[in-house]
C-alpha cells in the first residue's frame, strides 16, 4: 500500500466521467493476485473441504473519462471507506469471487486514478474458499488450489481480464506445518453461468501446494512396515507360530486401516494409503494361507516338497507385495 495521503477530489456527479458504465467494450482489467498467506486446508476427511487465504488483489484499468486537465497534478489516493465511496462513483469492473464459502474479510483497501485516467485498486483480504481435493496420492499429494475471480455485472464484451504477472506470485518465507506452497499461477479464461446465457471474463489464481507427508510416515507407514517385515520373518519359524503372527498381524493392519479411513472421506477412488492397506491385507493373509498349505503337504507325507514349496514362498510373498505395490503407485501417480 502507498503512504501518500489522500487527495481531495473535486465533487464530479454530474461530470460524464464518472459514468457507470465501461469505458470500451471491452474495457481491459489487469489482475495481479500475491499470495501472502496459506494459513489453512481443510482435514483431507472433510467431504467439502475449504482453504483460508490471505491476498493481496491488484487491479488496474484504463478509463479517459477520468483524466485531469493539468497532467502535471499529483494522482488522486483514497483509501479505507473513502476509496469505496469513490468507487460506487466510477466504473469498475465489479469483482466477485466465485467460490468463496462465504464474504471476504477485507483488511486494507486503495484506490488511485492518475492523470492519465488510470486506475489502479488495491485490496487486502482474508477469504475461505471451496477446494477440489484430488487425494489420489495421498499422503504424498500435491494440489492445485483455485480462487476464482469474475465481475458479477459485465460480460466478456464489455470486460475482459488480462493477467498481471509483475503483481502476481507469493511469499516465499510462509510456510505452515502440513503444506508448502511451491508455485502460483493466473489463468484468463471465460464461464458461462447458469443465471446469465451471457460468457464473462474469468480469473484463475491457481496455488499450487505439496503436503508434508513426514506426519503419516512416522505414524501410519514406518509403524506398518515393520510389521510387514516381522510377517515376512515368520517364514523362519515353526508352522505353528506362523498363524498367530499372521493373526497378530492382520489384527493390526485392520486398527490401522480404520485410522486411515477416518482420516478420508467417501472417496470414489482408491487412494496410495489405501494400496499400502491392501497389500498388507494379502501379506497377512498369505501367510496364513501359504502355512496352510506347506501343512497340507507335510501331512500327504511328501516332506521334502512342503520344504521346497516353503522356501519358494519366503520370496514370492515380499516380491509379489512389492510389484503390487509399485504398480497401483505408477498408476495412481499418472
């Protein structure tokens, strides 16, 4: 925001200039959004999750109506309640924001017009908005988070936005505990809305984040892994310890699994946490299974096939899980 103090503006009511209506058709609004602040992304178990922001929206646009006489005088600053009361006098290109949970909690606001007849809109504010979660990879997934900006009153021939990408980006230092943003992008594009058979002018500030997945490796990944590795041991013991480690084991695949499924909500697809869940489940259940088996055999008498077999099976298990594994990973990944 600009220090300089506001100008007094001469009272124009009556001065064609402060028309209401675009300067051109279209007239041309460049947006440039920074990103201060990610403070927060809805529980990936919440069915309509949400994210907090805070931004910093720049707009600019070209309108001669407001021009001054003397090129030379200083522009005109009005801030806070005085820059709204001016806007409500001159055309501007009406921001909404399209999927905001609810109004946004505006902190600061700036309004200057130039001599040439620029003017330029400054604008702090704190939002909660809708997110469209994509958990395929969960918990190694990265998201695209969307604030959508459009004029609720002109359509794209009479505004149209163009990307501003020397005000557009965000504050490398913010971080918060479970995301990290790793870039931000605008995209100019056009909706048709169900209220209107009219097309407007679109504004995509697009955050793109990656989750910090350190919490779900230490207390869901790293704990079941061990326990996948002390099943696969099993293979060394008697055949009759075999299907209580089994037991064990699968007892604790289930309390994990259902850890997991709280942490998500009814998602139509599977998720990488649930491919792990998966694999264990077949791990757990062969070696039941494969015991039974080598057991089977040792009582037809054929004790040197049931060793055979049971040797085979020390490897086909780890390396049968782990194609699995990386199979549902490279697809989930594409």
């Amino acid at each position: 925001m600009s220090d300089v103090a506001p100008a007094r503006a001469q009272d124009t009511s009556d001065d064609p200039a402060t028309a209401v209506s675009p300067p051109r058709r279209p007239t041309e609004v460049a947006a440039g959004t920074y990103l201060i602040g990610l403070s927060e992304v809805s529980e990936p178990s919440d069915p309509f999750p949400t994210i907090d922001v805070e931004v910093f929206l720049n707009l600019t646009w070209q309108d001669p109506r407001l021009a001054f006489t003397d090129a030379n005088t200083p522009p005109l600053v009005f801030q806070e309640e005085e820059a709204r009361e001016k806007l409500s006098e001159i055309w501007s290109p009406d921001i909404e924001i399209q999927n905001e949970v609810e109004q946004r909690q505006t902190e600061s606001v700036e309004l200057t017009i130039f001599p040439d007849g620029k003017v330029d809109y400054e604008e702090r504010f704190g939002a909660t908005l809708n997110a469209e979660l994509d958990l395929r990879r969960f918990p190694f997934d990265r998201q695209a988070l969307d604030m959508e900006l459009q004029s609720f009153v002109w359509d794209r021939s009479e505004m149209t936005f163009v990307a501003n990408a020397a005000q557009t980006g965000f504050d490398l230092d913010f971080d918060t505990p479970e995301w990290t943003v790793t870039g931000v992008e605008a995209v100019i594009g056009a909706r048709r809305e169900v209220r209107d058979d009219r097309e407007f002018s679109s504004y995509i500030f697009q955050v793109r984040a990656q989750r910090h997945a350190g919490h779900y490796l230490l207390r869901f990944m790293l704990p079941l892994f061990f326990v996948m590795g002390m099943t696969w041991l099993a293979f060394w013991e008697a055949l009759g310890d075999r299907y209580r480690i089994g037991f064990f084991a699968l007892l604790t695949v289930v309390a994990t699994h259902g850890f997991v499924s709280r942490s998500l909500p009814r998602l139509e697809y599977p998720t990488l946490a649930d491919m792990v869940l998966i694999v264990c489940y077949l791990a757990t259940t062969a070696l039941v299974v494969l015991s039974l088996a080598v057991r089977k055999i040792e009582a037809s008498g054929d004790e040197e096939r049931a060793q055979k077999f049971d040797r085979w099976t020390r490897w086909l298990l780890p390396v049968t899980a782990l194609a699995i594994f990386a199979v549902s990973a490279l697809v989930l990944w594409n």
